[in-house]
C-alpha cells in the first residue's frame, strides 16, 4: 500500500496511536470502522500466539480496511522481536509502526511484502537515523506526546524536518480534537497521531478506574519522568500516588528501560499514562462517537483558516 492510498481512506487524518495495554482489538477494529487508522502494540498480546488469534480477528472484521501493528525493536520487545516479525510478514498488515531502536532489518522484512513502516522519533538525529534505514514515515513525538514523548516543540521540529524529508509526516503531541488536527496539517503533517483522547473510549482495554483518572485529571496531573518505565514518558499523578510512590521524589533510575520502582509496581500497568490532552476529556464515548466528533470539528476548524 502506498502512503496516498491510505490517506485517501480514512475519513479524519489521524491515527489511534498505539498504547501498551490499552489498545487492544476491540479498539483497532472500531477505528477502522469509523474511518481512521487503528494501531496496537504486538506486546499487548502476551503471547505470540496470542497475537496470531488478535491478528486473525482485525483482519477478518476490518475486511480490507488498513490497520497498524507497533514493534517495539529494543527493550522489552526484544525476546519476541523475530517471532512477532515472522508472523507479521505472515499477515502482511498495510502498516507497522516501530520503536525504540533502529528498524533497519525489520524495514526491509516488512518492505518485501509491500507494507508502509512508521518509525517513532524525538529528535532531528533519530530522524535522520530512521530515514537511513528506510522507512515509508516519520511519528514526530514531540513536547506534550503521551506516552514515551519527546521534549521538542512541534513547530520548530515539523519544519526543521521539512528541511530535508518530504515524506509523510505524523504528529504527536497533546492532540485531542478536530482544530488540533487543523493545526498539524497547517504545520505540514500529514496524519495526527492521538492517544490519550482513545485511551478513554467504551473499547480501549483501561480499566475503569484509568478512564475514571482520563476524566478528572487535567494538564497539570501529567508528570513526565523517566523514572517509571526507563525511558522518558508521562504519567497520570493521581496513578502515581494510588500505587503509593510520591511524584514529586521518585526513586532514581537504575539505567536504561531500567527503573528503580518496588517489584510490585510496574509502568503501564500500575502506573497509567496520559498525556496534557487529558484536560479535554469529560466523557467516555465509543470510538465511533469520538471520530464523529473529531471530523465535525476537522471540518469547522478548515472553515474558519480559509475564512481567515
């Protein structure tokens, strides 16, 4: 699938980022209903296996609607790296979206049976780096991305990207409704990338609770450390405090995706993440509901830039 014809389907230009233990099939397959582009983590599956049977359900509800797998490439993707990917260039999914390392070899995997790779980066060398190895696509994590983030500011960071890479471009960064969308294609994106406002949908996999947090908790409540997951990334404070650590004094970290949190407690899944869009969640809707939304809202923020 070439990048134009996966734009040309979808009905808002925006991606359900993929979320650790958030995004399961439930919400890809809503997504790719709405008109949008779906994504999960493969990890989110526990098991190879397992990812085979959530891999066989998209493809079989979606009907040839695009979706997108995420590989984390280092880190705690690493043990089932060769196997996900073996089983990926079995299922052949139009898009994968890669982390944390360098995708150079599962670029060329995917490459061979004609799938777009999306490549994470925070900085203008990881651009670079990513570009050398390949990839279809640029996910521009910058200030306010939820998640594992990055600290640029998306203005300097699209344009100076822009300076030398002219494919597609996605953003990431506290995107939560359709003039936010606006924005990022006035900037020279192509696609914005949302989590946090999906994270609190009827089909994600969050607990009550984590949605019940996605609601009450404003810009103010994220806490951006790298000491819960390893690597810089943002976390809701009230989750923080109900899994007894002090936000404001966490335990220094040991190294790399390498934190120095008790054994009991472990980022993702005793402490939730979210980004600053959090403060524009008041409800929890279905996917559907949230894309109809955004798409009215797409619509009258180009109205008022032409009108302007």
């Amino acid at each position: 699938m070439k990048f134009a014809d996966l734009t040309a389907r979808l009905r808002v230009p925006v991606v359900a980022a993929p979320m650790l233990l958030v995004s399961g099939t439930d919400l890809v397959i809503a997504a790719g209903r709405a008109g949008i582009l779906g994504a999960f983590p493969a990890l989110n599956a526990r098991s190879t296996s397992e990812l085979k049977d959530w891999l066989e359900r998209v493809d079989g509800a979606l009907e040839g609607r695009p979706y997108a797998v995420n590989l984390i490439i280092q880190g705690p993707g690493a043990p089932r790296l060769e196997d996900d990917l073996a089983l990926i260039e079995a299922f052949k999914p139009p898009v994968v979206i890669t982390s944390v390392g360098n995708p150079a070899q599962a670029v060329k995997r995917i490459h061979g049976f004609g799938g777009l790779v999306l490549h994470d980066v925070a900085t203008l060398r990881h651009a670079h780096k990513a570009i050398e190895a390949g990839v279809d696509g640029l996910i521009l994590l910058t200030t306010g991305a939820g998640g594992h983030t990055g600290s640029a500011n998306p203005f300097a960071f699209v344009s100076q990207v822009r300076t030398f890479w002219s494919g597609p471009i996605l953003l990431a960064g506290a995107i939560s409704d359709g003039s936010g969308i606006a924005a990022a294609r006035a900037l020279g994106a192509d696609l914005a990338y949302m989590g946090t406002r999906f994270a609190a949908s009827a089909e994600s996999l969050a607990s009550d609770a984590y949605k019940a947090l996605l609601v009450s908790e404003t810009m103010a409540d994220v806490v951006l450390t790298d000491r819960i997951s390893g690597l810089p990334a943002t976390f809701l404070r009230g989750s923080i405090v109900q899994a007894g650590l002090d936000p404001d004094a966490l335990p220094e970290r040991a190294e790399l995706f390498r934190p120095n949190l008790p054994a009991n407690i472990k980022a993702w899944r005793g402490v939730w993440s979210g980004g600053p869009g959090v403060g524009s969640i008041t409800d929890i809707p279905p996917v559907a509901e949230i894309v109809r939304r955004l798409a009215e809202d797409y619509d009258a923020a180009k109205a008022r830039f032409a009108a302007a």
